[in-house]
C-alpha cells in the first residue's frame, strides 16, 4: 500500500502524488473499501479515484534517484521497436505506454526518433499518430525522472541531451 504524500505512476496518467487514501461513500459500493485519491503530476486540478485494491490498472512507485540515473546510463542500450507489419505500430506504441515502464517509453521514443528523421530525410510528413505516441511517451517519462531527479522536465530533457551528447527534437 502506498502512503500518503508519495508519488507513484498510475496507468496512462502517468505521475501522480496520493493526496489521500480513504473510504468513499458511493451507492454500491462497500463503506470499508478503500480508494487512493491521486492528483495527477502533470494536470494540477486534475483527480483521480482508485480502488487500494484494485490490479485493472498498472499502479507503482516512481523510480528512485539512483534507478533514474542507472535508466539514462543505459538508454543508449535500449533497442528500438521492430515491427513485422506496419498495421500493428500503433498498438505495439500503446501496449509499451499502458505497461508503465520507463524502459518501454524509451524503447518508443527512439523508434519514433528514428522513424521521423527517415520521414525528413524523404521529404515526407512525420504522422500525427506518431507524434502524438512520441509526446505520451516524453511525458510520461520525463514527468517520472523529474520526480525522482528532483528537476522541471525541461531540466531532466537537458540532463539526457548533455549526459547522451544527443539533441532530443521536442
């Protein structure tokens, strides 16, 4: 169980801080059951309710400091997505963005870092599915190390460019 005040990572809302855990009164449902009451990180405002007990949606805690800076050591290693047949891009993106794992947004953001340079080099258009999964995932990853690095995004986007002496488009 998370505490109060933590922040974890809740499915495709990526970052959020638990600002309460409590019983809700709502019809049908039992007056014991707990909920977790999540602000989302990145849409202040924003809440969300969730079952303590709930596994529909992937719930973890955000990346220590130390695991943060071992995942940017290692994102030069992190291969790419290969697709047998293009009709299943989109799906392989999202599949990689709802598993919650920081390893897996890397592995899209390269594929879609790539596959956008080959689309300028042709003098051809970048999809705008593609930038919309390339941006879900920055965020989605960004928003974590920032958390666990105690930086804004656009310091932990600095910190990655200066770190891997590569310019990341966004």
């Amino acid at each position: 169980m998370f505490e109060k005040g933590e922040y974890v990572v809740y499915g495709t809302n990526g970052v959020c801080e638990v600002t309460d855990i409590k019983n809700m009164d709502l019809k049908g449902i039992p007056k014991d059951k707990l909920f977790y009451v999540l602000t989302p990180y990145n849409q202040k405002g924003s809440t969300v309710f969730t079952p303590v007990d709930s596994t529909k949606t992937v719930i973890r805690k955000v990346l220590t400091k130390e695991q943060a800076l071992e995942l940017i050591d290692n994102m030069p290693e992190v291969e790419e997505l290969y697709f047998s047949n293009e009709k299943i891009r989109e799906e392989k993106y999202k599949e990689c963005i709802r598993s919650c794992d920081c390893e897996q947004c890397i592995r899209v953001i390269k594929t879609l870092y790539l596959r956008r340079e080959e689309k300028l080099a042709q003098g051809k258009k970048f999809a705008a599915t593609d930038e919309r999964y390339l941006k879900l995932a920055e965020d989605n990853l960004y928003s974590e190390l920032s958390v666990a690095l105690e930086m804004t995004k656009k310091e932990v986007q600095k910190y990655i460019e200066e770190k891997l002496g590569i310019l990341i488009l966004t």
